[in-house]
C-alpha cells in the first residue's frame, strides 16, 4: 500500500488533519433536519369539462388602481373582489364569471360591472397574469359547444383529474392496477 500510495501525499501535518475534522464535525452539527411538508394535494374528480384555480394559501388581497376591485395577487389567474357587494370575479374563457364567495359555485356574469373590464387592461398590461383563455384539454371545445366548464378554487395545492363522462377502468397487465383511458391525465 505504502509503494502505491503517491509521495507527496504520504505525509500530512496533524494541524492539516485536525483543522479538516474540526470543518466536517461543524458541517455535521450545522445541517440539522428540517420538517417539510409531505401531505398528498387534494385530488378533484371531474367527469364534465372543468377549470382548477389554484391561489396560494389564504387570498392576498390588494387594491386595483382607480377602482373599487380587490385583486387577489397569490394566484395566476385574474381573481377580483368588487368591495361593498364582495362579489368574486373571475376572467375565463374571453368571459367573466362570477360568485358570492371564493368557493363558488361560479356562473357566466349576466351584467358584469364594465369596471372589470378596466381593471383586466391594468394588470394584464403591468403583471403576469393568466387570463385562462385555454385553460385545459377540452375546456375550450367544450365551451364553444355552449357547454360552460365548472370551475374549482383552492387554496391548497391541488390536482384536477377530468374524465369524458364516467371513468371507464381497464386492467393493466401484469398488474394490479387499473388505467383510466378517458383521462386527461395518467
């Protein structure tokens, strides 16, 4: 071992080797385990077409400038809150939606406040912002056919698995599981 080992290496200073034990032994007490958060997303099952828009945590709201909308900042998608009436708006599919809480459930606006409209000029104009115009696989088919998507919110994360009607199951082979083919996803 000694014939193998390079010369320049065989011979190191105890001080070289104690300052090199003493950096790994912080390295080890410093690199303490942190918690994460391991919890699975709260899967929706939809079996007509269908919008998830995801806000992050609790809505943020702040104010739209020259208006008396609230925009909700922690989600892609244009989330407005008119103060006095606490009507929810959401931009979607070239349309506006509506609701009386975050929750839903949503509907076409029949007259939307033409404020709306102002508001959607200012922030897509100054900010990122998805106005949903494709929102997913067979959404916007689905509307142009008049059939209008169910809209899901959540403020935790989330997943939306969307089925052509019911789920039909069939066998994987080999397995013991089972594919849903007329999925929008795996």
């Amino acid at each position: 071992l000694e014939r193998r080992l390079p010369r320049d290496v065989s011979r190191i200073s105890l001080d070289r080797v104690q300052a090199e034990l003493a950096i790994t032994e912080a390295q080890a007490t410093s690199a303490k385990p942190q918690p994460v958060k391991n919890a699975p997303p709260r899967v929706i099952v939809s079996t007509t077409p269908a919008i998830l828009v995801l806000v992050d945590g609790k809505p943020a709201l702040r104010q739209v400038e020259g208006s008396n909308l609230l925009r909700i900042v922690n989600s892609w998608a244009l989330l407005l809150v008119e103060q006095g009436s606490n009507k929810h708006y959401l931009r979607a599919l070239g349309r506006w939606f509506e609701a009386s809480t975050l929750d839903g459930p949503w509907s076409v606006a029949t007259r939307p406040p033409g404020t709306l409209d102002v508001a959607m000029q200012s922030v897509a104009s100054s900010q990122r912002v998805n106005l949903l115009d494709d929102p997913g696989p067979g959404v916007k088919d689905a509307a142009a056919r008049g059939v209008l998507p169910t809209i899901y919110v959540s403020t935790v994360p989330a997943e939306l698995v969307q089925t052509q009607g019911r789920p039909d199951y069939e066998p994987i082979a080999g397995t013991d599981l089972l594919h849903v083919p007329n999925a929008s996803t795996n």
